[in-house]
C-alpha cells in the first residue's frame, strides 16, 4: 500500500482526492497549508499531491524538501504557466483542477510505477518508459474497431516525430485524447503539453494569451507576461478548435511554424521556441480556408499529417465497450455498488447515432447510473435516448410531415416503411447539412437547389448559417 501525502487547502477537493485514493487502495495524509506539510517526515510517503497556491507560500516549496520522493503539483488553468514552471523545477507532473478522477489515478499509478522502477535500478531508460506506458497508457482511448486500430498504427508511427498534426473529427469524438497519445508517445514526453482550447477564448485575449504581452502594450497590460506558446517550449502544444482562432492570431502562428519564433504583443523582438504543434477540429478547414475564414497557407503548414477520428455511430461495437467502461467508471466515482445494463439497455445503446459522441454517451450512461433502480439492471429509460423512427424530426417538423403531401407517387413499400419521403429529405439534411454544401445536398437528393430551398421552407428546416 502505497503513503501518499495531500497538500490542499480546500477542503472539498482535498476529502474528495483522500477518498479517492483510499479507494483504490492508497494510505493517505492530508494537510491544509504549507507549513503542516513541510513538517511531514518527506521519507515515510511514496508520493505527494500538492496544490500550486496554498496558505503561507506555493506548494513549489515542497519539491526540495521531498528529496526523492515524487512530487505531482495541481493547478489551475489560470495558473497553467505556474505549473509548467513547477515541472522544470523538479515536479514529477502536474495535472489541471478539476481533475478527472480516472485521470488522476492513471497519473498516480504512473508516477509510483516509474519512481518504483528507478529506485530498483537507480535510473529510468527510455524502455523503462516504454514499458511503464504500455501498463499505464495515458491516453485514454477505448476501441476495437478498424478504424481506430488503423488510428492507433498512425498513432504510433507520428508520435516518434515532430511532424505538425491535424486531427479531425466531430464534437465529442476525443481529439484531445488523441493529442495526449501523441505527446506521451513522443521524444517530448517528459516535457509540458499545453493544451488551448481556441473557442474557449475571447477574441479580444487570444493573441496575448497564446503569445505573451509586453507591460503597457495595452490597457490593462501591468506587466510582462509569458504566453502559452512560450509555456509550451521543449513540449507539445495542442490548439483545439483551430478554425475558431482570429486571423490575426493565425498569421502570428504560422510565424511560429515556418520561423519557430514568437514575437510578444507590444514587443520589437521575436524569440526562438521549439514547440510541437498538434491542432484539433470539427470544422472542414479546406472549406473555410477557399472562403477566406481560415489562411490557406497556415491550412497547409497544419495538414502536414491527418487524423481523422470516426463519429462513434461509425464504430460498431466499440459503442457498447465504452458503455460498459464508463459504466465502471461512474459507479466508482459515484461510490455505486457494481451495476449492468438490461439487455433493451444495450439495444438502445447500439442502435442510437450518438450526434454528441462520447460525450454524449459519457452523460447518457452518467445519468443512468444516478436514476437506475437499485438492485437492477439499467432499463433503457434511464439513459435519456430516444431511438424511435422521428427522433431527428422536431415536434414542429413533425406537424408539418402530418399537413405535407409527399412528392411523386410513393409505392406501397414506401407506405409501409418507417419513413415517408419527407421524412427522409428532413433526416438526409439535418444529417449532412454540416458536411455538405447546398450543392452537394441538392445533388444527392436529386432535386435542384431551388427546389432543395422551397422544401425547407414548406418543412420549416432554417438554412444552417454559413452552408452555400
């Protein structure tokens, strides 16, 4: 049994951590403040979990202190730049709050692996690490499919290099897993992965926080400040939703691609880094790029290799392997006796298109768990899905179905399908309509554009904004 020190002032996160690792079979000591834990005989624990800012001082203070025992620093995202800081002064790794439980225990169970097998041999070779990720594996990622076999063999064969990536999938699909696959599987492994999310960001804060700003470069800049980029140096730095980063910002990233250096907002002169970049979207970027929403040349300084990861409706019974893992999952985290799901529970499951993916899938499975009988199997009712024929028909489009006269004769098998043919114009666009042009959709049907447009009028489907 592993002794693990907890250094956290809030007492929320520091009961929910204790409680976490005593169930997966840890001895801990938590304290408050600082000056508590650098009273703890560091010798007698195998790990301490630190938060960054605490009472009397940074947690940063305990890393000496240790000595040979590990240190995993927790921070905030506001305090991403601390926390890399942390690392390159001798914190073992740092992990964002709030934290995932599973992620926080993979990371634990990492850390006192590698710190096992240094003390046994006085060093870590890089089969070491190898050794410790393929036990440990960081990445998260569940899936048996062919297409994410495939995945996983680019995986691998990308990670061993500094190539520029582009990983395209649907919301929810894990990109940023994939990202973290490729960071852990990298000769940069031991170094910071910043992770950015574009859209997350205002407009207005993007470029100095991606590149850093000068004291006075303007209202409100009171001092100099290191940027995300620079943060990320020696590491990896992963932008997810790309194709919502300002023109302006995408001109001064492909200055860091083609020139690796950065220049600070209100500075004169520019700085070498050495970052691998790894971007995430949903968007089709070639799209935006030839309507002049995305540079075409820092589009194709991007699309140096390609990931696509499939919707998981795309992924056969993958769907049904992840259910039952984060099955386990929730029922851990929620402190659960072990459940199952009831055998319509599992149909449902597979016969659902998940339009939100894994996430979507996360909260459905989530839900159940919380609203399940107890005792009992999950029943399908639980998860909040709906798989009947109209479940992409709106109430509002299905009163218009039932006033709508089909066009051209429909056959008798048609009559007695499960849709009709406006059923299957109003399905086909909500479908596609993201992925395809107006064109496109018109030619698919078969119809004219005009005609496409006067069909969703009389049907009430809004163009979506932007498709052509």
């Amino acid at each position: 049994m592993s002794q693990i020190l907890v250094v956290e002032d809030e007492s929320i996160i520091r009961l929910t951590l204790r409680k976490l690792l005593q169930r997966h079979h840890h001895d801990v000591t938590d304290v408050d403040n600082l000056d508590d834990a650098k009273a703890q005989n560091f010798e007698n624990f195998d790990l301490v979990i630190s938060d960054l800012r605490l009472p009397g001082g940074d947690g940063t203070e305990l890393i000496e202190l240790a000595g040979n025992t590990p240190v995993l620093i927790m921070t905030s995202y506001a305090s991403l730049r601390s926390a890399v800081d942390a690392m390159k002064m001798g914190a073992v790794d740092y992990i964002a709050k709030p934290f995932d439980h599973d992620e926080m225990i993979q990371a634990v169970d990492r850390i006192l692996k590698e710190s096992q097998i240094k003390s046994q041999s006085g060093q870590q070779s890089p089969a070491m690490q190898q050794e410790v990720s393929k036990e440990y594996p960081v990445s998260g990622i569940i899936g048996s499919c062919e297409p994410m076999l495939l995945l996983f063999k680019k995986i691998s064969k990308v990670a061993r290099t500094d190539a520029t990536v582009l990983i395209q999938g649907e919301s929810g699909t894990g990109k940023e897993l994939v990202a973290k696959a490729l960071h852990n599987q990298s000769q940069r492994a031991n170094a910071p992965m910043i992770s950015v999310n574009c859209a997350a960001i205002p407009e207005t804060l993007i470029e100095s926080e991606l590149f850093g700003h000068e004291k006075g470069a303007f209202t409100g800049a009171a001092a100099q400040r290191q940027g995300l980029v620079e943060a990320a140096d020696g590491g990896t730095l992963f932008l997810d939703e790309i194709g919502e980063l300002p023109l302006e910002a995408q001109a001064r990233l492909l200055r860091v691609l083609q020139e690796g250096e950065i220049r600070r907002v209100g500075s004169v002169q520019s700085q070498k880094v050495d970052v691998r970049l790894v971007a995430a979207t949903h968007r089709n970027l070639k799209e935006l790029a030839s309507r002049g929403e995305f540079r075409e040349d820092l589009y194709y300084r991007l699309n140096v290799v390609e990931l696509h990861l499939p919707p998981l409706r795309d992924r056969g019974e993958d769907v049904i392997e992840l259910a039952q893992a984060m099955l386990k999952r929730a029922c851990e985290k929620m402190a659960q006796p072990e459940m199952t799901f009831s055998e319509e529970a599992l149909y449902a499951i597979r016969q659902y298109q998940w339009p939100g993916n894994v996430r979507e899938l996360e909260n459905a499975v989530e839900r159940a768990v919380i609203l399940a009988d107890e005792g009992e199997p999950i029943a399908s009712e639980f998860l909040g899905i709906d798989i009947s024929s109209d479940r992409y028909v709106s109430q509002t489009l299905q009163d218009n179905l039932l006033q709508s006269e089909p066009y051209g004769p429909v056959d008798t098998q048609e009559e007695q399908g499960d849709l009709s043919l406006d059923d299957y114009f109003v399905h086909f666009v909500l479908e596609n309509e993201a992925n395809m042009t107006e064109t496109d959709l018109a030619r698919k049907l078969g119809i004219s554009r005009k005609s496409l447009w006067e069909r969703r009028q009389r049907l009430g489907i809004p163009r979506k904004k932007g498709n052509k």
